[in-house]
C-alpha cells in the first residue's frame, strides 16, 4: 500500500489552500457571491434549499474559510471548510464519494496543474501485520497457561499446594 508522507501532504494542502481562490471557484462552480468587504463575502450556501445570498460566508482572513449561517445545514457548526474540504462537500452533492486526501490531490494535479505528489511504500503496514501477529501468539499462550494451570489446580494430587496457597488469600479457584 502506498501513502502520502506527512511532509509531504502538508506542502500539497498549503499549496492548494494557498493557489486557489475560493470566491472564483465558487463561482465557476454556479454559486452566488456578494462581496461584503475586504473580509468577508456573502454566499448562496449550495449545501441547502435557500434564496439569500447571505445564507454562507466566506472569510479571506482565516485562510479562505467557508461557514454557514443555517443550523440546519451539515457544514454548519464546523470550524469552516478549506478548499479543499469544500470541494469534497461539493464533489457529494453530485455523488461523488471521495476522500479529503483524494480531493486535495484532485485539485492539486487538475486545477493547478501540478505532478502528483510523491507517495511512498507504508512500511508501517507491515509493522503492524506483525506486531497483530505477535499479540495474536501472546493471547494463545495466556490462553493455553490458563488452561494447564486451571488442571492442575484440579488435578487431586498435582493441585494440593496451589489450593492452599489460593484459600489463604481467599480466593477461590474458577474450576
């Protein structure tokens, strides 16, 4: 399996973040958008049934964010959606179920035009195959200790010296 190293997907997302002004794209996009100031910008909220322009917004200053004002949309509440975020929102109203790894890469390589980043092999994979595998052996040799201790503890003769030592700490065997 392949991955995307952290360096390396934080370089493609600030590039996105950075190169792609979310006003033209949400206008490319057939959205509405009413300037408001040198901040903030009104929007039609595609997300929802409305008429206002005024029913989004979009925030230039903390990194073009966008948020909307219905408490009923599904993006309100959230701390805003980056570009990319918004793009994978938009991507769902048309049915298309992708990733946020997915849409970044999407924008990155088709609207700016850039080569796909470089993933590398998921070594920590494999790790963790193994480290399962080990904890997998470590439960079947607790189960099979369980189990001789439990019969010896049974056993008439082998068990005498355990069932004392368990009733003097008054703890009865589950046997």
């Amino acid at each position: 399996m392949r991955r995307l190293p952290k360096a390396e997907f934080l370089r493609v997302q600030s590039y996105v973040i950075e190169n792609i002004d979310m006003i033209s794209f949400l206008e490319e996009y057939g959205i509405q958008v009413e300037r408001v100031g040198a901040i903030n910008t009104a929007v039609c909220c595609p997300f929802h049934d409305t008429n206002t322009s005024d029913s989004a917004r979009v925030n230039a200053k903390n990194g073009q964010r966008f948020y909307c004002n219905n408490p009923t949309c599904k993006v309100h509440g959230k701390k805003g959606l980056d570009i990319i975020a918004l793009y994978q929102e938009l991507l769902a109203l048309k049915g298309e179920t992708v990733s946020y790894i997915e849409a970044m890469i999407d924008l990155y390589c088709n609207r700016l035009n850039q080569q796909m980043p470089k993933f590398e092999d998921a070594v920590e994979e494999e790790v963790d195959a193994a480290e399962q595998e080990k904890k997998s052996m470590l439960r079947l040799l607790f189960l099979h200790t369980t189990d001789i201790a439990e019969k010896l503890l049974a056993d008439p003769q082998w068990g005498v010296e355990g069932r004392k030592y368990l009733d003097q700490r008054h703890i009865s065997p589950a046997f």
